[in-house]
C-alpha cells in the first residue's frame, strides 16, 4: 500500500471512527482501526462489535492495499503532527505501517486487514431518507430519555416506527419519556418497526450538523441492522431485539391545569434550585398561582436539603384551571429544558401524584413526560 494524504483530513477522519473503537473487548483487534485504498480514497473502519463507523478522505492512491493498527496509537500520533502531507506506506507481505509528514517519521506494527471484522453490509431491506437537520433535533430530544443500564435492553434503544410519510421516534427509561414525530418527503413503502440503540444515535448525532445532503437509512431484510448513510461517512448498528414498552398509556389525555413558561427562566431557576436539590434527593418542587384580574400568574420552584438549607425561585407563567404543584427530579427537568430552543412550553397537570407533560408551545411532535417524586408538601 502506498497512500498520502494531508494530516487534517486523516486526522478528522479518525475521530469519527476513533468513537467506534473498542475500549474494552475479548477480541483485541476491535482496538485497530482499518486503513485501506477504495477506489481512489482512502477509507478508515472501526468496530466494536455493536456498532461500525465507516469514513472515506481524499487521498492520492499510488498503490492499492489494506493493514489495521492500533487506533490509540495512531490516532494520537496524526493529531500531533503538523498540518502537511502524510504519506503512508505498507510493503508487501508486511504487517507494518510506516508514516511520514514533514520531518517526522514512525513505524507502526499491524495486523492482516483480513483478520479483521467485516463490516456488515445492509442492502437488501427498506430503505428511506431523513433531514439531516430534523434527525439531528430529533435524536437529541429523544435520547435524553433512554435507560443507561442493561437491565432491560429494550430500554437502552429507541424507538423507531415507520408508518406513511411519518417516523416517530421515542425513548424511556421508566422515569420519562420522550416522544418525537419527524415527517418524510416520501411515503414509507411499508410500516417498519424497529429499535435502535441509542448510543448509536448519538454518535450519529455528532456528524449531522456538518450534512447538508439528506441522510439515508437502510434496514436489512431480517431487520437485524441499520445502516445510516451520509455524505462521507456509513454508521452500521445492531438493533435491539424484544418488545417496547406501550408508551401511549403514559401520556394522559387530559389535564386539570396547564402552565405556560419562558424556556430560559424556567432552566435558570431550575439549576439554581438543583444546587439545593442535590443534597436533597435532587427533588425540585414547583407550585402555580393562577393570577388575577390583570396580575399574571406565577411559578414558584423551591429546593430544600435538611441541615444544608433551602432555596425558592419565582417567575411569571401563563396558568389554565386551577393551582397546582407538582415535584421533579431536578436533572431529567434539565436534561428536557436543555434540548429545547428557546421560546415556551408548556406544563400540562393533573396534580402532585401524576406524571406532567411537557410540549413546546407551537410544537406538536414533541411530547416529554415526567414522572412525579412523591414529597411531603
């Protein structure tokens, strides 16, 4: 193998796969990352098994060949070089890389590129193509509310229903859920339901803000893996076999009372409360005051930790029906205020002892419900 290509590409091009790179693993070689010629680029793998992060850079190709390395090694190597040519070579029959930029030279011992994992091929199944710039909102609003724990695996995915020009994304870990609708420009050819873990959306989360073209998603045929598609990059996961939870009993179809409040507030009087809240079982409680004649109504938001002390916040908010209050864990408030833009949204009640709903005001295809911490008021 005999490539070159400049160090910034190279560099950039290995952070992407670098986040699929195995940490720990029984099978040493998903600690290499992939270096290989394919039709005139150069393309960059990585595998941890459950995910496989694919990436082309322009190269000038003066021979055609293939060796894995360490990717640690490798890739803190690149990123201390200067921003000049990188030339690349392997001799044939060879396990070892040898690099040089600049004045700089190195040579790395491999292993045979065909020891390592192929990176699966989905090409046979559905297929459908996506906003970049929807999906990558999506995602983020949505991921906020999945399980970190393997104790039930269908709760560390999300999920993905395709139907007609819709996909509806949602997530919970049985404290929240977070329910996104995200329209196609396309009708589905068929209903599709599948989940996908997380951990593989968010990483996928991380390459849409630079895509302008739209992103393309690809099922196989016994809906074991998808393939998400961008311009330069291929993500491949594993999906999550199992069932998920029927969520649409959590949000509740009515409500006795509704409050209207400023995103930015809301999140500011939040984190000063969580900072009472954490030696407090991180609970955040708020009360709502309808307001009278032409007095606006109020929020108040207080936080409390015995022997450390106690902290209450107000602020104005638009209340429909009667007063309420209600108590949060003061991180998932802020994991959902965090993941809006701006504006208002509203808090839908039906008392301290049932879940709340969350909406961003003029938005209908986000919906987050919190479950209620039980406290003595």
């Amino acid at each position: 193998m005999n490539v070159s290509c400049l160090q910034e590409n190279l560099a950039k091009g290995l952070g992407i796969v670098g986040r699929a790179v195995a940490a720990r693993s029984t099978l040493p070689i998903t600690a290499n990352v992939l270096i290989s010629s394919d039709d005139g680029r150069l393309k960059l793998a990585a595998t941890n098994l459950e995910i496989a992060l694919s990436c082309w850079i322009g190269a000038q190709v003066e021979e055609e060949g293939a060796i894995t390395v360490p990717a640690r090694l490798l890739i803190d190597f690149v990123n201390s070089l200067p921003n000049e040519k990188i030339e690349m070579t392997v001799a044939p029959r060879s396990r070892q890389l040898k690099l040089a930029c600049a004045r700089n030279q190195a040579t790395m011992s491999g292993v045979d590129a065909d020891d390592f994992p192929p990176i699966p091929t989905v090409e046979d199944g559905a297929s459908l193509e996506l906003d970049p710039e929807e999906l990558h909102s999506a995602i983020t609003q949505v991921t906020i509310a999945a399980a970190t724990d393997d104790s039930r695996p269908v709760l560390v995915g999300v999920n993905c229903v395709i139907e007609g020009d819709q996909v509806t994304l949602a997530a919970t870990d049985g404290f929240r859920l977070s329910v996104r609708h995200l329209s196609l420009s396309k009708k589905a050819p068929e209903a599709l339901q599948v989940i996908i873990p997380a951990r593989a959306l968010v990483e996928l989360n991380r390459l849409l803000p630079d895509e302008t073209d739209p992103v393309q998603l690809m099922l196989n045929s016994t809906r074991t893996q998808v393939l998400f598609r961008l311009k330069n990059v291929e993500l491949v996961a594993q999906l999550i076999q199992g069932t998920f939870p029927d969520y649409s009993q959590i949000i509740p179809d009515e409500h006795t009372s509704k409050a209207v409040i400023d995103v930015g507030e809301f999140l500011r009087e939040t984190r000063t409360a969580s900072i009472f809240a954490r030696d407090g079982s991180g609970i955040v409680r708020l009360q709502f005051t309808p307001g009278e004649g032409t007095e606006p109504g109020k929020m108040t938001i207080a936080a409390r930790a015995e022997e450390v002390g106690d902290n209450v916040g107000e602020i104005d908010a638009q209340i429909e029906g009667e007063a309420d209050k209600i108590a949060f864990n003061s991180k998932y408030l802020q994991d959902y205020l965090q993941v809006l833009e701006g504006g208002r949204v509203a808090l839908e009640m039906s008392g301290p002892s049932r879940q709340g709903v969350l909406r961003p005001l003029g938005d209908e295809d986000f919906t987050h419900v919190l479950m209620p911490m039980v406290v003595q008021w």
